[in-house]
C-alpha cells in the first residue's frame, strides 16, 4: 500500500501503522487515514484517471493491485434545480442524486472500499452496527465479496432495509434500543471474536474514505467547488470525509477554494447542532426522548461524542451552518420533492432539502453568486410506511 503513510490520529498527531486498528494505540483519539500526496502526484501525470468511484483508487487506502470489490457505485447524477422551494427566481441549485447507488444510498461508496480492503487483509468476517443503510449496503457488497457479515440494528428500523440485508445473507439481530445501543453490540462482538468491525461513525478508519470519492465527483460534474454543500448527518463521516476530498483537490493545485459545509439533523435527534447553536467546541451525547422519522441519521452519540465533536470541528472550519429541522418540515418536503422534481427520497435524506429553505429564509445565502449543492443521501423506498401515517 504504497501511497498510505499510515493512520495519523486527530488527538496527539500519533502515525499509527497500516493495520486493524481502530484507535490510536498512544492515546485511543480518532484515526484518519493519511497518503503520501507528494508520491501520488510524482507518480500520476493525472490523479485523477476506471470508473465509478475506483477511478479514484490511488486515493482510496488500497492496495494498487487489488482487485475492487464493486457494485457500479458512484458516478451518480448532479442535477441542476431551478424551481423548488426558493422564492427566489435565480437560485443556483443542485441535487447530488446519491438515492441511486446499487443499494439505493451513498454508503456503497465506503462499504465498497470497506470489502475491498477486507479482502486485502484477509479477514474471516465482517461485522458493522447501522441505522439501515450502511446494514444493506454492507450485506450486499458482503455478499459480492463472499464473506460472513453480521449487523446489528436498532429494533425499528425501517423492514424494507431489514428484509433486503435479509435477502443479501447477512446474519441480523435487532437491538432493544437505539444506534448507539447497536453500535455497542456490534463492537463488542466484533472484540470477541476478531472480525473486522464496518460501523460508519468515525470507528473505521479505511470505510468512511469512499465517500471522499463525492467530493471528486462533484468537483469534475461542476466544474470547480460550489460554495456550499448540505448535507445530513448522523455522526457526519460522509461530511467529514467530503471536506478532506476537497482539501485533497487543493492540494493537487486543481481547485483555489473549499466549500462551506452544512450539517443537518432532525430536531428529535440533534446533538451536533445543539452544539454548534451553543457555539461550543465539544458535542455532547444526545439524550433520544422521542424518536424520529429520519432514522437513517438518528446518532445521539451515546459512547462517542468526540465523532460529533470531528463533524463539528470541521462545520466551524468550513465557515459552514449546522441546523436541524422537524419532523412535520421533512414530511413536508418529501412530499413537495416527489412532487415538484420526481425525486423520491427518505426522510433522512429530506433534511437536506428542507435545509435549503431555511437558510434562504435566515439570508445565509447569496443566489446571485453563489451555488449550492445539497447531497440526496437515500432513497425513499426503503421507507414506505413513513408515508402512511
Ligand atoms: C448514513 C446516512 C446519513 C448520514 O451519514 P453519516 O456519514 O453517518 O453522518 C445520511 N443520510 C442517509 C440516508 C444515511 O443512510
Ligand atoms: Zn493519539
């Protein structure tokens, strides 16, 4: 794996070797996967040369060699908006349309890397915690890769996802309880017994770099960084991991400027934006009173508030916004989406939309220079019965 320099920890600047690690081995901060950029850029007359997401796999935390474990993921849609929602007649609006991966939600781009880097080291079994989608992705590419996998999910996750992990033959176990209840099953049994522990969050260290590959989609479908992007989240791995795709892309010289992040939650679960309207510098963990519709980023970061705490930093660092929204808001604009554009989308994912109106109102942003994308994260046919009550 010639172009990582090793897993460099975000708390004491400790290189930890490329390993099964999912903690710094001097101080158990969070691991972020560092390259050595200046090889890849001696070695690649174009960085940037495949398809799909692997056309990036110098950037990814791979093997060269490695043959991908792959479902025909990324490359989805950027589409261009110009009537929903805003009162404004100019608005300079897109749609990343990630509901269309092969298992209908963005997180193929990490379970796709997550598998291939499986097989690289050779692990018996896989394992991950989910809210849903990160379960049904991980199930599938499981299955393409031949190995076991287990998850863990909470009790009232949507059937639709359960019945297709199902399908794929991944082992399931409800959990009595909440995600971050799953979340310590699964790494537990994932302790036990040595399989390699998926779970999105920022526990797995090599997983969450596939969704850097959105950050070098939207920089070649645009042509250049909009000037915001908004984005839902549960721990925010897919905003964080989109951030440092862009830092990547100035790096290189390719682009001048980074885009300002927006990280959105549902009101019922919103520990991230509790913090940032309370302008402090650390998440605290979320006590779930009522549960929301937007289960698919319902996190309340019971045992890892410093995963919120990384999203957060990063919010600030961008110059970006961190709101939430209600549940009557995203029943709303899943409805008005469908509807005014023929997107149908989960309520996860709507957060991202009724964002957009919110900040109009609050004068966050300028249409007449500047562009928003807001990232459609899942599909909303892994979700029906939220349509019916
Ligand atoms: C996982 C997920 C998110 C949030 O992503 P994180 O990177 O875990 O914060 C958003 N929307 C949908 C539909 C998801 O499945
Ligand atoms: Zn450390």
């Amino acid at each position: 794996m010639r172009y990582i320099r090793g897993l460099r920890c975000i708390n004491c600047n400790h290189l930890n070797e490329v390993s099964i690690i999912y903690k710094c081995e001097n101080c158990s901060g969070i691991l972020n996967v560092e390259y050595n950029y200046e090889k890849i850029k001696k070695d690649s007359k174009k960085i940037l040369t495949n398809k799909g997401i692997w056309k990036f796999k110098k950037l990814l935390p791979v093997r060269q060699n490695i043959k991908p474990v792959t479902l025909g993921e990324g490359e989805t849609p950027l589409l261009e908006i110009d009537k929903i929602i805003s009162k404004n007649s100019k608005i300079n609006l897109f749609f990343k349309v990630e509901s269309i991966n092969p298992t209908l939600s963005f997180k193929d781009r990490s379970l796709s890397v997550a598998l291939t880097v499986s097989k690289q080291f050779q692990v018996d079994k896989v394992i991950t915690a989910s809210t849903g989608n990160t379960g049904v992705a991980a199930a599938a590419y499981a299955a393409r890769a031949s190995m076991p996998c287990t998850i863990f999910i909470p009790k009232d996750t949507p059937k639709e996802k359960l019945k297709m992990m199902k399908l794929y033959g991944a082992d399931t176990s409800l959990v009595d309880g909440n995600f971050s209840d799953a979340y310590q099953k699964a790494n537990q049994i994932a302790m036990k017994n040595n399989w390699f522990n998926l779970t999105s969050t920022f526990l797995n260290p090599y997983a969450i770099e596939g969704n850097k590959t959105l950050a070098y989609e939207l920089y070649e479908q645009y042509g250049g960084v909009p000037d915001w992007i908004i984005i839902p989240v549960g721990a925010g791995p897919l905003l964080v991991s989109c951030y440092k795709g862009f830092k990547e892309l100035k790096y290189f010289g390719l682009i001048n400027n980074l885009p300002k992040m927006v990280g959105v939650q549902a009101e019922k679960c919103s520990p991230i934006v509790e913090a940032f309207n309370l302008k402090t510098k650390n998440v605290s963990s979320w006590k779930m009173k009522e549960k929301t519709i937007a289960s698919g980023i319902a996190d309340p970061l019971e045992l890892y508030p410093e995963d919120g705490t990384r999203t957060l930093d990063t919010i600030y660092e961008s110059g970006g916004e961190a709101i939430s929204v209600t549940e009557n808001q995203i029943k709303y604009y899943q409805k008005l989406l469908a509807e005014a554009q023929g997107l149908f989308v989960e309520p996860s994912s709507v957060t991202a939309v009724a964002a957009i109106d919110i900040l109009t109102e609050r004068n966050k942003f300028d249409y007449s220079k500047q562009s928003i994308v807001s990232v459609l994260t899942g599909h909303g046919i892994k979700d029906l019965d939220v349509l019916f009550d």
